[in-house]
C-alpha cells in the first residue's frame, strides 16, 4: 500500500453502528425541533395577517401554521377558495371581516386559499388542517369547480391544475394529472414530513424559489438582512386589495353556456363530502356555503340548468344533515367576474346569513 493511500485511510471519518445510530437519532430531532421552533417565531408575523399571503397559497407548512394560530385566536373558522380569501377586497372587508362587523366581535378566521378546488381541499384539511378541530367551521363549495367536466378533472388532458401536491397521487381516474413519478413520490412525502415542507417554506420566502446555491451567488452578503423582512413584508402585503374590483361587464366578460356537471358523478363534490367527513371525526360543527355564482354571466339554458343543480345540492346537504346557506343572487354592479364580488357584495352576505335560521342555530 502507498504512502498516499495509507495517508487517505487513517483520515477517514469511521463510525461504529452506535455512531451512526446517534447521528441518526441526532440528525431526526434537528429535522423535528427546527421546524416547531421556527412555527413559534413566526406566531407575530401570523397574528398580524388577517389572511393567508397570497404567495404562500401553496405552501402548505406555513398554512399549517397560520391555521393553528388562528385557531387559537378566533372560535369559528372559514375555509373556502379566493372567493373566502377575498381576491377583489383588502381584508377588512372579506366575508371573514364582514361576519365580525355584523356580530360584534372577533369570531370569524380566514382560512380561504386562492386556487383551492374542492379535491384540493379535501387533501389540505386532512394532511394539514389537523388543528382545525373541536371548532365551528363554515366550509365554503364555489359551483365554479363543476361548471364542466374539465374543470371537474374528468379531462384526458392535460390543464393547468392548481394544488396538485394535494391531490390523490396515484389515482389513475385522473389522467388529466400528468406528473412524473419523483414528483408524486415528493408531494406524498412532504405530507408526513414536515422538514421537506418547511425546507420549501424558507425556499420560498427567503430565498426567492431560488435555492441556496444559486441564491447565495445573486445576492452575496445579504442573507440576515433578508431573513429579518421577507416574511413581514408578505403578511403586511397580503391585506391589501390583490386585485382592483371591477363590475364583470368593465371587464368585457359576456354571458357562457356553462354545461355543468352531473352531481351523482363529480369528481369535486364526492371529495368535497369527503372533507366534510374528515372535518365531523375531528369534532367539528360543519356548516357549509354555496356560491355565489354570477346569474348573469349565464345564457337562461345553462341558468336553467344551474338551478337543478342547486337543487341537487341542497337534496344532498339534507340528506347529510348539515346545516347551509345559499349565497343569494346580488345586483349586477356587484360581481366581478363569475364567481366573485367587491366589498358590497360581502357585506350583504354576511349580514343575510346572520339573519339565517340554520346559521343561527349552527352559530
């Protein structure tokens, strides 16, 4: 043996089985411990943000977080799409922070998230919504994720799916979901482990998706500054209005033949049931909304057929035993596209459900 490789040999870093099995258990607890820590830093951050910061809508270890704080803070919760987290208003004036106008108090979170199709809210309730629990939940169902059989995921081709880290990975039904195999493996693993979540967070906030590498060589010698603003700046930024609210007809937007799905066969209503399963074996007192959908972006033959649907839906809700409320069709002026409104159109929903027998009850 040469003197090089005699040389290379005694500087080798040797570990014994309990060696490793002590780096092992020492290198687990940091995975645990950092995260848990991080999530309690982070509290003030969260408190100060009346929603979700619409760059996070899919960081779903921040939203695990944000859902426990708030939680903590407030008795009743709302969980929903962008028409919950308010994509036209700033967020004082959100269904959330209309419902604590009309009542007088702090009671109503919002836990809405932009893009959340109801498939996708089955996986975030049950993968990263175990805090919401023993609580008061309205949970809202937007009829715009059934307007047609693509949109239902009953597709052959491939779209621009939302939230597909929270979908059923390997559900061949689906075969609109084309993601490769390392990348379903990755979404089902980021579930269980929290550190690949939270790995993603800190890409995402701190290092602008970049990466570490690649980061640290584009902005040499600044990385306390950033890590001391970035998350301040997301949560003050996302009470601000994202989108300035105009009427639908200032948008050109003209009336669609919407050939809607068959409830008995969609995709988003049986996982949306799911979710609402899921949320009554927490303990949860469900209580669900519907709508709004805009009246008149419909031709009177897909108008028609929307109100079959509505009343398939209420037939089902009956059947389940769970309390709703109908969003009421609003005047024209208020919607600002198919299925959203301004700050006027919120305020009328929130003081009509108030007055709502089953939602007196629920409440």
């Amino acid at each position: 043996m040469s003197v090089e490789n005699t040389f290379k040999i005694s500087h080798c870093m040797k570990l014994s089985w309990r060696g490793w099995l002590v780096s092992g258990v020492m290198l687990a607890g940091i995975m645990f411990v950092v995260p848990q820590m991080w999530s309690f830093g982070i509290s003030r951050e969260i408190v100060q943000s009346l929603r979700i910061p619409y760059e996070l809508s899919t960081d779903y270890w921040y939203y695990q977080c944000f859902v426990k704080k708030n939680c903590q803070e407030f008795p009743n919760v709302i969980v929903g799409d962008s028409f919950i987290w308010g994509e036209y208003v700033d967020s004082n004036n959100t269904l959330s922070a209309c419902l604590n106008k009309v009542s007088g108090k702090k009671d109503f979170a919002n836990l809405g998230v932009n893009g959340l199709h109801p498939m996708a809210a089955y996986g975030l309730i049950k993968y990263h919504g175990s805090d919401i629990s023993g609580k008061k939940i309205i949970l809202f169902f937007n009829p715009l994720w059934i307007q047609s059989p693509e949109i239902d995921l009953q597709g052959r081709d491939e779209i621009g799916l939302q939230h597909t880290k929270l979908i059923p990975q390997f559900d061949s039904q689906f075969k609109c979901y084309q993601a490769k195999t390392d990348e379903r493996l990755s979404s089902i693993a980021e579930r269980y482990c929290s550190w690949i979540g939270f790995a993603n967070y800190i890409n995402t906030v701190y290092l602008d998706g970049l990466g570490v590498k690649k980061w640290s060589m584009e902005n040499p010698g600044i990385i306390s500054k950033k890590m001391s603003y970035s998350l301040a700046q997301l949560t003050a930024g996302s009470n601000s209005i994202h989108t300035p609210a105009e009427s639908w007809q200032q948008r050109g937007l003209e009336p669609s033949d919407y050939s809607w799905v068959n409830l008995t066969k969609s995709n988003h209503w049986k996982y949306w049931k799911k979710t609402i399963n899921v949320l009554k074996k927490r303990n949860n007192k469900v209580f669900v909304l519907v709508g709004s959908f805009n009246p008149y972006l419909m031709t009177p033959e897909s108008a028609g057929k929307y109100q079959l649907l509505i009343s398939e839906i209420q037939n089902e809700l009956d059947g389940m035993n769970v309390p709703y409320f109908f969003v009421p069709d609003l005047p024209s002026e208020y919607y600002t596209d198919a299925s959203h409104v301004d700050g006027r159109g919120y305020k009328i929903i929130a003081e009509q459900m108030t007055k709502n027998d089953k939602f007196k009850n629920w409440y």
